[in-house]
C-alpha cells in the first residue's frame, strides 16, 4: 500500500460511494471498496474492490483488514421512496446488519476513525406535516419519530457511534444526508429518487405529452449534487465534530417546481398527471445548515440548475444509447 493513508468506503458499487472513490484517489489516497455489487455505470478507480456482504461480520473484518485508517461507511439497502415505504423488515435489518457489524471491525482492526451515513429521514415526522417547512435542525430528530423502518435505523445506528466512543473512544463522525442526486445513479428500477425518476420520465415523453407525479406534486424536499456531497463528507471526516450534522442544500423546491426545471432543461412542454395513490413521504423537509457552516466553515454551493442539467444530460444519454429515445431531436425542435 505504500505510504499513502488508508481508506475503506463501502457501498462502493453505489452512487455516492463510487463519486467519493474517484476523488479520494484523485487526492492521492489509497482506497478499498466494497460492496455486493459492482458499480453499475462505470469502473472503480479504486485501488482494491472486494464483492463482499457486509450483512455477515466475517466479511466486515476483511473488508476492514490490512491498516485501513479511515471508513466510509456508505453501505445501506435503500432507495426511493416507494422502496422505503415497501420494504420496513428487509430494510432495517439488513442496514442495522451492515452499520453494528462494521462498527465492531473497524473496531477490532485498528480504524482510526469511521464515518457513518445517515438520513433525514431520522427527524421527527411531526415537524414535516406542512409544504414550507421549518428547515431542520440536528436536535429536531428528538424527541423521536423517524421515518418507519429505514429512519428507525438510521437514528439507532447514530446513537451506536456514541455508545462507541462513551464506551470504547472509538471516533465517529455522522452525516445526515438531504437528497443527493448526480450522473451515475440509479434511474430506474425502483430504487431511484425524484431527480432521476423525474428526469428519466422527461427525457422519455413525447414533447406535448404529460408525466406522471407521485402524490399532488407540492410536496417539497431540498436537493444536493453529488460533487458537494462528497466535499462535506471530506471535510466532516477531517474535522473534530462529533455529533450528527446536516449536508444538503436549504433550497426549498416543491416536486411540480422540481419538474418544470427538468422539463425547461430537456426544452419540452409536458402535462402534470398526479398519482395520488402513490406514496410521497413527509409534506416537507428542508436542511438548516447554521451547524453546518459553523463547524466546517462550508456548505454546498452547485445551483439546482447547473446539477439537474449535468443529470438529466447524462441520464438521456443513457436511454439514448440504449435506442429508447426515437424522438429526441422532434422533441427539441418542436419547442
């Protein structure tokens, strides 16, 4: 390995996962991955990247084998709403799995210190009723009421990591995720979050034709583009912060304001068809980022624009090259 520092992210084959591997090498650093799967779209720049399910501890002592000094604990079975809404039992044990056993080795095998990915989706669901919400502070997850099943998972394993240091001085730090999105994830399938679906269902509607949305539409969430996503997970790994910390945007958006942004960058003019059986989570949430910006001097600055445009380019060039597109360039012309 040299002497380069040594750095393990799991969920390697995922979205976010794969983004922090590619800058942590172009950092200099020396990095294993892991995961059960490969990465989808393109290949690691990993140095090392193992296939292993991090469910089963043995695999989480090799995963963390060999001088590692640093995790990023990113592995999680998760997804879109309607995923998380589906899947409470298969959810919750499976991640609480992944995040007690990967504590214990990096434990047991020397990691200096572990970061572990958390959500939103811990905070207290009373607090997320209207569309303009009160953007969320690290404390409104008490008292509490997460998000069933994978929010219920999330907020135990944060209080994990403190155990681990009160207990053990193990060093821990805790992002709480706002909706990341990019080129490179997953844009259907299921598992896929609002960015993507939207722009996969954009990018495959004849110019004058209509969409469907899930719920009424004015639901509202904030949205953080993967390149700032993993410049505040740099900068919590480096930093002494201890404690649960917000990382997204504080840009309100509702998801029929979230469409007509994807709709202007494909230049199509499309009609708004809402699902109301469909689940559409929480009414609103939104990042308060005081924390944020106090304790790593930082928060994330890509505009909503220039990522969706990055995204939905990438994501049409997907379908494109598949031959699912027939009538792009119609499309476009006919605006």
């Amino acid at each position: 390995m040299g002497d380069k520092k040594h750095i393990l992210v799991t969920g390697a084959g995922g979205f976010i996962g794969h983004h922090l591997i590619t800058r942590l090498k172009a950092d200099g650093f020396w990095v294993r991955g892991a995961d059960i799967k490969e990465p989808e779209y393109e290949r690691t720049a990993a140095d090392e990247f193992e296939l292993l399910d991090l469910r089963k501890y043995d695999n989480c002592l090799l995963a963390t084998r060999g001088g590692i000094e640093q995790v990023y604990n990113l592995a999680a079975d998760m997804g879109g709403i309607g995923y998380i809404t589906a899947s409470h039992a298969d959810i919750a044990r499976n991640n609480i799995l992944i995040n007690a056993q990967m504590l214990e080795a990096s434990r047991l095998n020397g990691v200096s210190r572990f970061l572990f990915s958390s959500s939103a989706c811990v905070y207290a669901q009373g607090k997320q009723r209207e569309t303009e919400v009160t953007p969320l502070r690290e404390e409104d997850a008490y008292p509490a009421d997460p998000e069933a099943g994978y929010g219920w998972e999330k907020l135990f394993t944060e209080e994990l990591c403190r155990y681990y240091w009160q207990d053990h001085r193990f060093e821990t730090r805790i992002v709480r995720f706002h909706n990341v999105y990019g080129p490179l994830g997953t844009y259907e399938g299921g598992k896929e979050k609002a960015p993507a679906a939207i722009s996969r269902k954009v990018a495959l509607a004849h110019n004058g034709g209509s969409i469907d949305i899930w719920g009424d539409g004015e639901q509202t969430r904030s949205f953080m583009y993967v390149d700032d996503c993993v410049e505040g997970l740099l900068r919590l790994m480096a930093s002494d912060y201890p404690d649960p910390l917000n990382l997204g945007t504080d840009r309100l958006i509702s998801i029929n304001e979230l469409v007509d942004l994807v709709t202007k960058i494909a230049s199509k003019h499309l009609t708004k068809h809402h699902d109301l059986s469909k689940p559409q989570g929480v009414r609103g949430r939104n990042s308060d980022n005081s924390r944020l910006r106090q304790t790593l001097g930082w928060e994330p600055s890509v505009s909503l624009e220039q990522g969706l445009t990055i995204t939905y380019r990438w994501i049409e060039d997907e379908l494109r090259n598949a031959g699912r597109l027939t009538n792009i360039l119609a499309a476009r012309s006919a605006d």
